[in-house]
C-alpha cells in the first residue's frame, strides 16, 4: 500500500499557489528564524545566493529541507573525492594488467576520460536546467513525454539507486581488499603474507569502514565541505610522494617509453586483442562512474544550476591529468605482468609500489595517503547515496517513502535513508562468503547501473529534440550533440562489455555475477513497476515550465548580478 504523505504531493498535478502556502512548500526553518522565498526581490550575500536557489526548487514542486553549504569549490572538491583519483585506480588496476598491460592503463585511461568528459557535459547542460537531488531520474521524467515518462524515469531512478548503493559498496569492499594487501607488504616470504585474511576477517573489516564512513557523513555533515577541501591537498601531496619516490628510487630499473606507451600483452586474459583492450577499460569505468552522483548535492549547493554543471566537467579534466600522474609512473616501474596476474589478492598496486621502492616499511609510507583517500571516498559515496535515495523516496517510489525521505533536522541528514543503505550493502557484504569475485560483481553491477541512468536523461533529451536545455546557463549547442551521441555510444558499449569475465576460459570463483546482478534488478524494478508502482507511483511533482523558466532566469541573473 502506498504510503499517503509519499504520494500526496503529487494528487494536484501541476502544483497550485494554494497548495503550496497549505503545505509550505515554499518556506523552511533555519535555525530560529525562518527564511522567506521570493522571486520578485534583489537578494544579496550568500542568503541572496540560497534563497534563489531555493526558489527554483520551489518551482520545481518541492521545499528546500537541506541547508546550502557548498560553495563551487566545495562542491567541485566532493567531486573530485567520489572519484578518489588515485585510489581509484590503484584498487581496479588489475583489470587493464590482464586486457593488455601498459597500453591498456594508459590510453585506457585517456580514452575513458575523455568520453566521460562528453558524458559530464552532457548532463551539466540538463542540470543546469533541472537542479535537484532526484538527478537523472527527476531530469528523466521532466525531459520525457507523458506516455513513458513514468516507466522510464521508474527505470532509471532503481539504475540510479542500486548504482549508487553498489558502487558505495564496492568502494568500502575495495578499500577492504586493499587494506589487507598494503598489510601483506610485511611478507615473511615472496607471496606468503602475514596476514591469512580469511572470509570472515575481510567481512569485520568491511564492516567496520562500512560503520565508520555511515558515521563520519551523518554525524560531521556540517565539517564534510571542509573535508573534502583537506582530500585535495592530501591526495596531491601524497600523490608527489607516490610520484618522486618510485620514479627516483626504482629499484628494479625503468623500462622505456617504447614499452610504458606502447606495450600491448593481451595473452594473460585470453580475449582476442581488441576485446580484451575493451574489457580492461572496467578500470577507468570504475573511477569515473562517480561522474553524475555529485547531482544528488543539488540541494545543498548555493548555485546548483551553474556550479554543479561546472564542478562535473572540471573534475573530470582534473581527474584525467591527475590519473596520468599516478598511472605513468606505476608503468615505468611495472614488474613482470604475469607476475601480477597471478597475486591471489587481484591488487597489484602495492606489489607495484614495493618493487620500485624495495623496502616494506617506506611501501606502506607510500600507500598511507591512498587508504585515507579510501575513506574520504567511501564518505563521500554515503554521503552522495544517501542524497539520492532520499530524493528518489520523497517522489514515493520506494516502498515506505514516508520513511525513507524523513531528514532528521538536528543533523541535516537523511539519516534513515542513511542507514537503509547501510543495512542493505552489510546485507550485500555477506555474498564474499559464497564468491572471493564478489567486488568485481559489485563494482561491475555499480558502473553498469549509473551508466544507464545516466543515458536515460541523455537518451531522452536527444530524441526531444535538446529544446529544454537551450534554455539552460551550461547550454552547449552544437557541441551538446556531439556529446549526447558520444556518452549514448559508450552506454551501448559499456552495458554489455562490463558483463563480461575479465579472462578466459571462466571459472565459477573467478566469473563475472554482475551480469545475472543487473539482469535481476532489471527483471525485479520492472516486475515491481507493474505489481505496485504503476498503481501508486505517479512520479515527482510536475510544473508549468514557464514557471519554472522564470523561477531559473530570476535564479540565474541573481547569481550574475552577485558576480
């Protein structure tokens, strides 16, 4: 049964002025005085830069519950730590050493960057236009027309949803598998650690960051922008050591460039060479699947129609050149690729790290700074995760909305969204015990899932003909094309290519689950749909876009007029 406060919003349609004063839709409680919404006033100050906000989100049917605390380069700084470059790479850096090797990391890694960059823009221009927590699936439903619009935002917003919850998943179970291999640095002989790591000993310590990460983001929201700043400064200041270190030191001897650039060795995975090239490219995938998550901040960012647009592509352009500054070197440095191909930990990275430094203790001096981006990534996938099934909740698509979309006004939070996510990726945790391949089903599930929420809007825009988003502030043009057809043909690659086992021939330990994971969720949110949502799922409130056109101009002209 549908949940009545979940689903009475959407009763009036397109939402009334009378509806709107009946259920403060327009106004919020912030600390003892209650900020006031206008359209028709000049506001100035940071007050000015909220309240415009404010008043767009208000057109767009909803009240503003979370605070706006983040600036462009906050905002732009969260983006950057859900992607967590380097960390990113070193934890799925075995998948491109099996595609190919040195050939397969590097232009892997430019080639995903740069159609990433395509996909980013293409959603900054629909954000730009609909800035809000819901993200692609309120962009989806709002791009759409009335005969689809609620199967297909349906769809998209459970993609949206499991892709985030896996991919925060995969993050904490990644940080895990990397954190007992820095700790197996410390070896007694050539592969023999110190540290057996059985099923159970992975699952406490996965569980424990799970808690950590769950706490730091409910309890320390307020501090969190200033936590991502500090991520900045840490990641660069740690990534020169990683740089200067390996590089200077090389114990073992550099190879030259011939091999860093151009060294192509598919025999390990037992594709034919171009599919297995393909199939390695799941590692830069994987560190830029966090691309559209930073939409679910929206509601917490002062100008989301113009920062959150900007804080996408500039991450991704920070990221491509911050990825190749950690992944040359490592390549220069590369022991034998069999070698690691063979490590039961499927984590070369700090294999790679010791052998150019050559001492255990100056390797897990080195790795330090990587495990503490872990937990500022993991952080910031809950954070971002949490934003997302909350906004998904408040439009009464999950069951229980009247639950999962409460925030808790002390923290500023939604915590109980917060801590059903965090229940079910423990629950999803437990899959380990039966497959030691259960991160690569989670991080695979996670990339599939939030590359095709992100086609959705994308999808859905071109075929509209791109007329809503010309009247958008991150407005492309023709270029905006471009971009739309390039981030549409990398889902279609993506999608099936991420099913795929990373070699050949397949065993059940080693075989890739995230194709029967996605099949399955694809199979259960359109069960689902037809069983209870097309009953009581009506989708998010909609409006009178020339209401909300006007609510945008005045919001954008505000922030003109502050510049």
């Amino acid at each position: 049964m549908a949940d009545p406060a979940a689903g009475s919003i959407h009763a009036y349609g397109t939402q009334s002025n009378t509806f709107a004063t009946e259920n403060d839709l327009h106004r919020r409680s912030v600390g003892k005085e209650d900020r006031k919404f206008s359209l028709d006033e000049k506001h100035l100050g940071e007050d000015g830069d909220r309240n415009s906000a404010d008043d767009l989100l208000a057109a767009m049917g909803y009240k503003a519950e979370l605070l706006r605390s983040r600036s462009t380069l906050q905002v732009a700084f969260m983006s950057f730590v859900l992607a967590s470059i380097p960390y990113g790479l070193a934890t799925t850096l075995y998948y491109p050493i099996v595609g190919g090797g040195p050939a397969n990391i590097i232009w892997g890694w430019v080639a995903v960057s740069l159609i990433i960059l395509c996909v980013a823009a293409s959603l900054g221009e629909i954000t730009s236009v609909y800035p809000t927590s819901g993200g692609v699936y309120y962009q989806t439903f709002m791009l759409a027309a009335p005969s689809y619009r609620l199967i297909m935002s349906w769809i998209c917003g459970w993609a949206f949803v499991v892709g985030n919850i896996t991919i925060t998943l995969a993050v904490n179970f990644g940080t895990t598998l990397f954190f007992v291999a820095c700790i197996n640095v410390f070896e007694t002989e050539p592969e023999v650690g110190i540290f057996a790591a059985e099923p159970y000993q992975i699952y406490l310590i996965f569980f424990a960051i799970t808690l950590l990460c769950n706490a730091v983001s409910a309890l320390g929201n307020k501090w969190l922008p200033w936590l991502d700043t500090f991520a900045i400064f840490w990641t660069f200041a740690g990534l020169i050591c990683i740089v200067v270190c390996v590089l200077a030191i090389a114990k073992n001897g550099r190879h030259d460039a011939a091999y860093v650039f151009g060294e192509f060795d598919p025999s390990n995975s037992g594709w034919p060479a171009g599919w297995s090239f393909c199939v390695g490219l799941l590692h830069a995938a994987y560190a830029t699947s966090s691309t559209g998550m930073i939409i679910s901040m929206c509601e917490e960012v002062r100008q989301p129609a113009t920062q959150v647009p900007k804080a996408m592509v500039a991450t991704i352009i920070l990221n491509t050149v911050a990825g190749l500054a950690f992944l040359i070197p490592l390549v220069f440095v590369l022991p034998d690729q069999a070698t690691l191909v063979a490590l039961v930990s499927a984590q070369p990275t700090p294999v790679i790290i010791k052998s150019a430094i050559g001492s255990s203790g100056g390797t897990i001096a080195l790795l330090i700074p990587l495990l503490v981006l872990a937990l500022f990534c993991g952080i910031g996938c809950t954070t971002a995760s949490s934003r997302c099934t909350w906004a998904f909740a408040r439009d009464g698509a999950i069951p229980g909305a009247g639950w999962w979309k409460q925030v808790n006004e002390k923290l500023d939070v939604p915590l109980n969204a917060m801590m059903m996510i965090m229940v079910v990726e423990l629950l999803l945790g437990l899959i380990y015990f039966g497959s030691s391949a259960a991160f690569n089903a989670f991080s695979g599930v996670g990339v599939i899932c939030l590359t095709l929420s992100y086609a959705c809007p994308i999808f859905v825009n071109m075929i509209t003909g791109r007329q809503q988003v010309a009247e958008g502030d991150f407005y492309l043009g023709k270029l905006g094309w471009f971009c739309n057809i390039v981030s549409i043909g990398w889902s279609a690659l993506a999608l099936p290519l991420f099913c795929m086992p990373t070699a050949i021939p397949v065993v059940p330990e080693f075989m890739n689950y995230a194709s029967v994971v996605f099949f399955a969720f694809f199979v259960v949110a359109t069960a689902w749909y037809f069983i209870w949502g097309k009953k009581n799922y009506q989708g998010p409130p909609t409006q009178d876009d020339v209401v909300i056109l006007e609510a945008r101009r005045a919001s954008v002209l505000n922030y003109q007029e502050k510049r």
